[in-house]
C-alpha cells in the first residue's frame, strides 16, 4: 500500500516536472501584459486572448503554422513512402547485404548536425532549392529516412512470410499482395514511424534556420525564434505561438494512438 | 535436393513423409511456386509450370500454422481468392457457403481469426482451399499444430473430404501414422533425396532401405546390426549368437563375413520360455499404452522392443525368451533392402 502510493507520488512528480515548462508557457500566453511581467509571478492567468490575436495579427504566426505544415507533412509523406520500399525489400529479401545497410544507416544517422549542416548549404545552395519548401523538405527526408526505415524494417519483419504467400497463392501479384494484405498489417508501424517523422521535422530547428532565411517560407520553430526583435522580447506572444505549435502534435499523438493501440492489440499477426 | 522423380495421379492422395529437414517442405513449395528450382521440370497436368508464378498454377496451399489474413473475417477470407479474380459477389456467396457447410464453420463466418481456436482456424485454412477449386492441394503439416484429439478426428475428415471432392492431394508431415492412414501413395524422404515411393502397405511391409525401416512404423523396428558367420547359419550380434537355421537358404553364405543389419518389428516377437527360446533377456521397461503393451528388453547388450499382449504376465525385471517370425523378418545389406 505504501510503496504503491509512493510510486504513485513519483511518478506525478515526474510528470509534473517533465510538464513543468509546457505548463508555464501555455499559463503565460493567456496573461495580460501586466500579469507577465508581475513579480511575484503570477501563476494562474485571467483568461485573455490578447496575446493570441497579437501574435496571429502582429506576428503572422498563422502564416508559419502553413510553412510548417507543408515542409513537415510532406517530408512525412516523402519518407514514409521512399523508407516503406527499402524496408519492404530490406525486410522480405534475404541477402546478406541486408543487415549491413541497416547497420549503414544507423552509423550515418549519427553524424552530428553540425558536421553536415555546411554541404548540405552547399548542395541546397548550387541546386538553387534554398529558401524554398522543396529544399528544406529534401534535407528533412534525408535526416529522417534512417529512422523511418529502421521502425518500418521491424514493422514489416512482423508481418509473417507465410500470410504473403498465402496471398500469392490466392492470386495476387507481388503489388496487390503487399498492397491487400501487408500494408492493412504493417499499418500501426507506419503510423508510429509517420507521427515519429512528423514530429521531427515539425520540431526541427538548426536546418531550417539556415536554410530558410526569407521569411515567407520560414517555419514555426524558426518564425517564433525570430520573434523577439532588437528591443522587444514578447514573451506572450512567443508563448502563444509556442502553444499553437504544439497542439498539432498533441492531437495527431492523441488520434494516432488510439489507432496505433487498436492495431497492436487486435492480436494482429499469429496467422 | 537430388534425383527428385515422381508422379501424382489424379484424385490421389500423395505423402511426403520424412524427418525435419529432409526436404519435403521444399519440395512442396518448389510444386506451389514459393521456392524456385535450380533445374528440372514440373507439369501439373499437361502444363510445364516450373517457371509461372504462384497464382498461375491453380493450386491451394494450406499452411502449418494455418497463415489467415487476421485483418479479415472469416467469410472474407475465404472469398479473398475470388475476389482478387473480380469474380462477381453474388457468384461468391454461394461458394463461400457451400464450402463452409462443408467444414461446418458457418456460424464462424463473421469473425475474425483471433477469436478461433486452433482446430477453427484449421479449417478456415482449408475452407479457403476448397473455395477455390484448384486443380491441386497442397498441405504443409496441417496436423501439427493440433492436440492429439483433434489430430486423429480431422485426420478423419481430411480422408472424407478427399473422397468427397475426388482432389489430388499432395501432403507434407513427419507423422508416420498420419502417412500409413491417409495416404494412396508415400514417398519417403531423407535428406534431400527420395528413399522409397509405394503404397502404406509396401512402405511398412517391404522398406527398401534402413531409414525407411526404421522411420516408418510405432515403434521402431528394431535393427540389429552384425554379421553372418562363415556357415550362414549363425547370426552374431554383439556378443550374441542367434540361430539363423530356420532360413536355410543358400543366398545367406554368402554373406557371411559382410555386415548384415536384421530389422524385426515390435508384434513379430513371441513370448517363450527363456530357456529355449531365439534370444533371450530381461524386461527394462513395460509401457502399458492400454490398448497395447511394450516391453523394452534388454539382451546383452542389445535393446528389443516387444509388443506384448493383455494377457501375458510380464512385469519389469523378469526374464523372458522371445521367438521370433522368421517370415518377416527384414535384411538389409549395407543399408539396402535383401530379399531372400
């Protein structure tokens, strides 16, 4: 009884600390100014909406939820698509190169990004792509697809052999058996590698900061950190847009979840 | 796998049966499609179908561990094969229920495969096959998965249903039993390589070599291992000397001094008196299946296994003198078959 409660009280406290900065900036962005800059601090706001119209109207933070969207939505499309074919073939061709390229991606997905961050400038910069989605959507497929083909690999792995030749021998071809049968199967793998992949570029700063230096493409990450000018440092709307940010994900984790839990617990694959 | 030879007929029944890893699953699957072969050919019927894909060959495949599509229900899997060959719905109804009479899964139709016990999803797997009439069936060890009840029951109505739908089956197991009961014609193999083909009887009564001796049948045979001596009239094992007079035959001289392995099988034992009996020993081991017994009898240094009747008064530890049939007795010289 007590070691329950006290694991309980751990846990929350745990939680609450892990929440801690989440919880602040969401109270703040419903401050008024005067609330923000109070000392002592104010913890519980009176519910304004000043600062969300501030930033949406003065900051045009609308306008990076767009770039965001497109730049993170479709490197999640470009990479689930390119990492389902490698993982497919990586997974359901035994050839003993196989596992050496998932042991080449993992060492490649571990340089710094600091270290790439000049040639691929460089690259970006001689194709004429930066400052452009395509560009930066380009150097997103390229940090994420490791990660996408390493959990889509394991995912595709699980789906039995025999459940795709029983599906050959049925009549399908090659296509329509990994579009009828291995697919609906290896749907939560590629869910969970989706929203992983979406969060990440949604999330990503450093590329997109030196890629995108024109305003009108820049992302979330980038608009809001560029918020403060030489002045002024608006805390309220740099929290207001820090929350805006974040609900996307929650809510795609939230929806994805679920589906994500049906599919596992569904007793999927023991033909 | 070498020197693979052989032929199906229509409407039978045919076994490969063979210890893990001799290759009757491959074989199996080099018929369906799955496994390409390195050289020779396959017809089904009048048709050379080695180079065509899976779904070119009309065949069913019906897998050891059952291979459902678990997104689905049951009805769905079972029309699966026909809608991917855009046959009609209102065409389809009717052969999906047709075939689950057949297998008695009506009421299963809308669930899914999670929600099936194992003898269910069974025949799912060949409700699945039936649906689409192929020319051939395949089996990978359908039985191996299910408890021994279940195991003999559908053992049964797989032999039904073969004579029911006049199919050519071609089966995979490593189950003797389930060999000598249902199939038309057994071809053993080991290793890679075909040991016999021919009927239940004749792979029973005749095996043509030492691994089919002792593969096929419960129990073992027994094989004793030895030679003949100069005479050929005497038998020695070990350190026993069995009296091989009773065969008089010229053939046996001449093979004295080559090494000659005896098989004798557990019911072609007599119990005797010790005293003047072939060979004698001392009982390890009674194993009272109920239906029959078996003594495991140790002479010298040599293990028999010896089926006993009800009636026979024998317990561990006493002495006991077999004779034995000498006209099924087997021979078999460096590991081949000899006929007398």
């Amino acid at each position: 009884m007590k070691r329950a409660a006290a694991l309980a009280l751990f846990s929350l406290g745990i939680a609450l600390y892990c929440l801690v900065p989440f919880l602040w900036f969401v109270l703040t962005s419903f401050k008024t100014s005067a609330e923000l800059t109070a000392i002592p601090p104010t913890l519980l706001p009176s519910f304004h909406w000043t600062f969300y119209q501030s930033a949406l109207q003065n900051y045009g933070l609308l306008h990076y939820v767009v770039n965001s969207a497109i730049v993170a939505g479709s490197a999640t499309l470009l990479t689930i698509t390119v990492g389902s074919l490698a993982a497919y073939a990586i997974a359901r061709l035994h050839l003993t190169w196989t596992n050496f390229c998932l042991l080449f991606l993992l060492a490649i997905s571990m340089f710094p990004q600091i270290a790439i961050a000049g040639p691929v400038w460089t690259i970006l910069d001689r194709l004429q792509w930066l400052n452009t989605f395509q560009g930066l959507v380009a150097a997103y497929v390229a940090l994420s697809l490791p990660l996408a083909i390493w959990i889509l690999t394991t995912f595709f792995r699980d789906v039995p052999r025999e459940i795709e030749e029983a599906a050959l021998i049925d009549g399908c071809s090659r296509l329509q058996a990994l579009y009828k049968i291995v697919l609906p199967l290896a749907a939560p793998g590629i869910l969970t590698a989706a929203l992983l992949v979406f969060i990440q570029a949604w999330n990503e700063f450093f590329f997109a900061l030196i890629i995108m230096t024109d305003p009108e493409v820049q992302t979330l990450p980038v608009g809001i950190a560029l918020f403060p000018g030489e002045y002024t440092m608006p805390w309220g709307e740099i929290s207001a847009a820090s929350t805006i940010a974040t609900i996307p994900l929650i809510v795609l984790t939230l929806i994805f979840q679920r589906g994500i839990v049906r599919g596992l617990s569904a007793g999927a694959v023991k033909g | 796998m070498q020197n693979i030879s052989f032929d199906v007929a229509d409407g039978e029944f045919c076994i490969l049966l063979g210890p893990s890893g001799c290759g009757k699953s491959t074989l199996l699957r080099l018929i369906a499609g799955l496994e390409e072969p390195s050289g020779g050919e396959i017809f089904i019927g009048a048709e050379r179908v080695d180079a065509l894909a899976p779904r070119e060959r009309d065949v069913a495949f019906v897998f050891q561990n059952y291979a459902l599509y678990p997104h689905m229900t049951v009805f769905e899997n079972l029309a699966f094969s026909l809608r991917v060959r855009s046959m009609s719905k209102t065409e389809i109804g009717p052969k999906v229920k047709d075939a689950a009479r057949l297998l008695e899964i009506e009421d299963l139709l809308d669930r899914r495969p999670q929600a099936l016990s194992g003898g269910q999803r069974q025949r799912v797997a060949l409700g699945r096959a039936i649906v689409r009439q192929p020319k051939i069936f395949l089996f990978d060890e359908p039985l191996s998965n299910l408890d021994a009840t279940l195991r003999a029951s559908m053992r049964v109505e797989l032999a039904r249903l073969h004579h029911r739908l006049g199919a050519t089956i071609v089966y995979v197991t490593h189950d003797q039993a389930e060999a000598l009961t249902l199939g038309d014609q057994i071809i053993v193999l080991n290793r890679g390589t075909i040991q016999q083909i021919g009927s239940a009887a004749a792979v029973y009564r005749t095996p043509s070599n030492i691994m089919v001796a002792g593969f096929v049948g419960n129990p073992q045979m027994n094989l004793l291992e030895g030679n003949v001596d100069s005479t050929g009239s005497m038998f020695l094992c070990e350190n026993l000397r069995l009296d091989l007079k009773s065969l008089v035959n010229q053939s046996l001289r001449q093979l004295s001094q080559r090494s000659l392995t005896i098989g004798i099988r557990a019911e072609d034992f007599a119990i005797a008196d010790p005293a003047a009996a072939w060979i004698a020993g001392d009982i390890d081991l009674v194993e009272d299946l109920g239906s029959d017994r078996y003594l495991r009898v140790k002479c010298d240094r040599i293990e028999l296994v010896v089926r006993a009747g009800r009636e026979e008064n024998v317990q561990r530890g006493d002495q006991i003198g077999l004779n034995v049939r000498f006209d099924r007795m087997h021979f078999f010289v460096d590991g081949k078959r000899f006929e007398l």
